[in-house]
C-alpha cells in the first residue's frame, strides 16, 4: 500500500486546486467532529446505550467515508485526511494517555495497583502469547492464512491492546462499581503501552532473526525500555515540580507563562522516551500522575482551573477524532478480504486470549488476597467483556503494513480493522446490557469520581484483613505492603513537603478541590484513553 503525501498530493496540479483540496478536507473533518459531539449528546440526554459516543464517531467516519470513496472528491481529499501512525502517536495519542494519568482517581487506582499492573504487564503478555501461537496452530492445521511465528507473535501484541473509552463512557452513565472501574482503566493505560513494547519488541526479534538473538534478550530489552520510559517520565514530573515551586511564576502577571510551561512539560516527556527509543506512551503517563500530584499544587488558583479544563478539552477532542479519523480511513484503504477465515478465526482466538488474561490473573491476585478483597466473578466476566480493540490496535496494524512484506501485513490490517469495527460496534453497544446483567451497576454508586466506593464490597480496603492462613505468599504480601505503606509515609513526609508549597493533607484537599472545581464546569462524564 503506497502511503500518500501530506503536501500537495499531485505536484502537477496548481497551487490553487491544492489549497482547495486542503480547505475541503479540513472542512469536512471540523464538520464531522461537530456532527459526532452533537450526536454524543444527544445519545447522553437520552441514555441511550445501544450506540455510544465513540461508535457513533466511529460510524460518521466511515459513513462519509464510504460516500467519499465512491465520489469524484477521493483522490482529492484523501491526501488531507489520511490515517497516519506517525500522526496519531505523536499528536492525538499524548494528550488521551497524559489526561488518563492526570485525572486519575489515586485512592482507588493505587488501592488496586498491585491487580492493575498483574492484568496490564502480565495479562498482556499472556493474551499475545496466546493469539500468536493460536493464529500459528491454525495457519499450521490449514484453517487460516499461514503466517510465520514471529509474524503470529507480532499480531498478538498489536491487538492484545484494549481501547476503553467506550465501555468506560458507560461505565460512568451508569454508576458502575469503582473497584471495576479501575481495574478496567487501569489496565487499559497500562497495556497500551505494554503492547507497543511488546509489537516493537517482536519486530525487532524480526528485524535481528539472523542475528540468534535469545528469548532472554527480548526480555531484558522489554524491562530496559519499560523501566527506562517509567523513570523519564517520573524524573520530567518532578522537574516541573521544582520548577513551579521555585521560579515563582504564580503570579498575576506570569500566569499566561505558567499555563504555556505546564501544557509543553508532557509533549516534552512523551518526545523525550521516543528520541531515546524508549516507550513515550508509558513516559508521559507517569509524567501525568507525577504532575497531578506535585507539580498542580504549586500553580496559582486560576492556573490550575486553566490546564483542568484544557487538558480535558484537548483529549475530547483527541479520542473524538480519533475515532472518526479511524473510521474515514477503513472506508478508504485498499482491504484484502479474500482471507475471511483468518478473520473468523482471529476473532475466537481473542476471545479465548482475552479469557486467558483476566481469569488466569484474577486467579493469582486472589490467591494473595484476603477474602473481603477477592475480584468477584461477575467482575472478572465483565472485565473479559470490555476488551474492546480501538484505535491503538489499528495504528500498529497500519504500521505492520509496512513492517511486514509479502502480503502479511495487509491481511493483519484487514483482520485488525474488522475485529476494530465489530467489537466497538456490537460490543460497545452491548456493555450497558451486560453490565445490567451482571448486576455491577446500580443507583447506589456515584460513578468512579463518587465518594461511595469506600461503602462497596469492600475489596478496595487496604490490606489489613485477618488472614488465618500461613501461606508464606500471604505473609510475603503483607510485607509488601507494609514496604507501601512505607512509601505514603515517605510521600506525606518527605516528597510532597520537597516538592510542593504545601502539606500533604493541604494538597490532597486541594486535589479534591480542583477536581470538584473541574467536574462542576466540565458538567460531563469524563472518558479514558
């Protein structure tokens, strides 16, 4: 597939017809994101379920799509509005995962932190490793298109990557249970960018085959660049705590310079990890939970509403687009259809990974956990539900396009794009229906900001239960614990009182403040990335 040009798409044509090109293109993308935002609320107003915001985004992109597809305007717009990996993950993807990281709920999402990075890192892996040699297994028994192992294995990571925004949307409208929704958040920021490590990783044991290069190394190079992105972001954050608390830029006349600062530390971050061939996704995460817990409390009162409100209007905007972006192009690209069955078959194949994921991991976090903090079953079928494959998953298949010759890469794009389109449209539109039916909703819960989820089923509590039994796998998590129980004491203590103006109570009241200051302008439901 030949990768169109951004600039003038026909150097024959006059400078003119190019700008005109350009105009409607544009155009058609501002009206576009207007028509998706109106329809979000109407769908919101009237609680209809059955067709999210982000399907229905999904569905103008590919109606006007298909409608530009067989008119005169496709040669000339489509060098306008083009999916591009290199734009996504370095201008629409930053400020979802930055505003992910940044609005978190920390209570809740550090509560279950220990569960959250089992589903995300180790999950992940799992659901790859499983797709891989399921699509090989089927190639090798001839119901499927053959592809080669790596190929297989490079393919399980790219759609292990699971898009929430869409169940998550409906998780808040209906007041989900809080310990659900932040495993499903969680693990959703997490293992987008363990799955691009995981893509980036196999095409580099591609790329090196030759080379001999061992499973070890593959390991070794995922953990560099795991932890490697982790402390960049988390030394960016820090940075810019130390900068706002003692350049003094929280006055009247330099708030303009202290918002322009904020919004550029992030993108510094994220094109920091990737100049260093590190993760930016995993970089600028971390930057955002740093930021949000040291960095905001030293801005000036006005500056915090500012970038609240900015950083949750740019990522709006972002997933919006995104999913209209998506769904123009599916319409557009040239598809290889004629391997249905590896379609058929990768589609059961997730399923039976995605099961492998979260009942494997859930079995392992309760093995360590008290009773009163088991993840009950009805959770764990939920969170099976909610792996839906978003634009994440897309990007890299369009990337495989080119990474991978003789064919291969198209026909994981086609595959990709179908299993993108069936589970955002059938499953998104079905959460509200399997959440009623699981019975995790209710009118008792206040939604993932609420101040209910301490009144839950309880297994959001520390880890401070009785356990009778003398498992030394227990015991060795209560010391984990306790070493965590250390580090809040290490935060209230040391860090916060280094890195902000103010105390640690001080700051978490404000944390609240601001974020209560955010909801009540804000008046809609926040999504994640």
């Amino acid at each position: 597939m030949d990768e169109p040009q951004i600039s003038p798409a026909d150097p024959r044509g006059s400078p003119g017809k190019e700008q005109q090109a350009a105009g409607v293109g544009i155009l058609l993308q501002i009206m576009m994101l207007v028509l998706s935002f109106v329809l979000g609320h109407v769908l919101r107003r009237h609680r209809f379920y059955y067709l999210p915001e982000a399907s229905g985004s999904l569905l103008i992109g590919l109606i006007v799509g298909g409608l530009a597809n067989i008119s005169n305007t496709e040669t000339s717009i489509r060098a306008w509005f083009n999916f591009h990996e290199e734009f996504f993950f370095l201008f629409l993807l930053p400020p979802i995962i930055f505003q992910s990281g940044f609005s978190l709920s920390p209570k809740p999402f550090f509560s279950n932190f220990g569960a959250i990075v089992t589903f995300a890192i180790l999950g992940t892996c799992i659901a790859s490793i499983v797709t891989g040699v399921l699509v090989y297994l089927g190639g090798a028994m001839y119901l499927m298109y053959r592809l080669p192992f790596v190929e297989c294995l490079m393919f399980g990571a790219l759609i292990s990557a699971t898009d929430p925004v869409t169940v998550l949307s409906i998780f808040q409208e209906l007041g989900t249970d809080m310990n659900l929704y932040a495993l499903v958040f969680g693990e959703s920021v997490l293992n987008d960018a363990m799955a691009i490590s995981l893509y980036r990783t196999m095409s580099l044991v591609k790329s090196h085959a030759s080379s001999g290069q061992n499973f070890f190394m593959v390991i070794v190079r995922f953990l560099e660049t795991f932890v490697g992105s982790m402390s960049s972001g988390v030394g960016v954050g820090f940075t810019s705590a130390l900068l706002f608390k003692y350049a003094g830029l929280d006055i009247d006349n330099l708030q303009n310079l202290e918002c322009c600062l904020f919004v550029l530390f992030p993108y510094f971050s994220y094109m920091l990890a990737e100049g260093l061939g590190l993760s930016g996704i995993v970089s600028i995460l971390f930057t955002g939970i740093v930021m949000k817990h040291y960095t905001f409390s030293n801005l000036s009162d006005n500056s915090q509403r500012f970038v609240s409100a900015f950083f949750h209007l740019i990522s709006s905007l972002a997933e919006t687009f995104v999913f209209i972006y998506m769904g123009f192009d599916i319409a557009m690209e040239q598809h290889s259809w004629s391997h249905v069955g590896f379609i058929f078959f990768s589609i059961l194949f997730i399923g039976v990974a995605r099961a492998a994921n979260v009942f494997s991991c859930a079995y392992l976090v309760n093995l360590v956990r008290p009773a009163h903090r088991q993840i009950p079953v009805m959770h764990q079928k939920a969170l099976w539900y909610s792996g839906l494959r978003g634009a994440m998953a897309f990007a890299l298949a369009l990337q495989s396009v080119h990474d991978l010759p003789e064919g291969h890469g198209q026909t994981i794009f086609t595959a990709t794009t179908a299993i993108v389109v069936l589970t955002v449209l059938l499953i998104g539109g079905s959460t509200g229906t399997m959440l009623e039916a699981l019975q995790v909703v209710g009118d008792d819960h206040d939604g993932p900001l609420g101040e209910s989820f301490e009144g839950n089923n309880g297994y959001i509590a520390p880890y401070d239960g009785d356990s009778s039994s003398g498992n030394g796998l227990k015991m060795k998590l209560k010391e984990f614990h306790k070493s965590t129980a250390s580090f809040t004491a290490l935060d209230r203590n040391y860090l916060t009182p280094f890195f902000t103006t103010q105390s640690g109570d001080d700051e978490e009241h404000g944390t609240i403040k601001a974020l209560q200051t955010t909801l009540g302008l804000m008046n809609v439901p926040q999504s994640a990335a």
